[in-house]
C-alpha cells in the first residue's frame, strides 16, 4: 500500500511540474498572437489571371509580412504581418 501511494505521489508530482509549462507556453502563443495585424488594400490594377501571384510575390517578400491572400475578383489584398 505505501508503495502505491508513492507511486501517485510521483505521477501527480510530474503532473503538477507539467503545469506551469503548458501556461508558459500558452502565453507565447497568446503574446505572439497579439503582435500580429492584419491590413486589407485595394489593388484596382489587376487585369489578369497572373497578377495575384505577382501581387502575392511581391508582398510577401517584404521583411514582418506573415501571409498575403489576394481576391482578384474583388480586387484585394489582405496581409497578416507583425506589428
């Protein structure tokens, strides 16, 4: 009996030291999560099926940019990017 209980002792020991770095974690994300914004421009010159990949190229490349979704038909660009 002593021997099972220090057997829950050692799990809910390990248990318990798992917790504070789950939280730690999840408040990096949480703080990464808030320094990232999110913009949308109008691009009224695309005239053709290739230029949403050459607007999508073009701003990806520039340094914070996290992802580019363009919409041709409405004539869009929405860039995610740190803030």
């Amino acid at each position: 009996m002593i021997i099972g209980g220090i057997t829950a002792l050692a799990v809910l020991g390990a248990i318990a030291s798992l917790a504070p770095l789950q939280s730690a974690a999840q408040a990096q994300a949480q703080s990464a999560h808030a320094q990232v914004r999110t913009a949308s421009f109008a691009v009224d010159n695309m005239t053709c099926a290739t230029c949403p990949i050459t607007v999508r190229t073009a701003m990806s490349r520039v340094d914070g940019v996290r992802a580019v979704e363009v919409d041709f038909d409405a004539k869009r660009a929405t860039v995610t990017y740190d803030a």
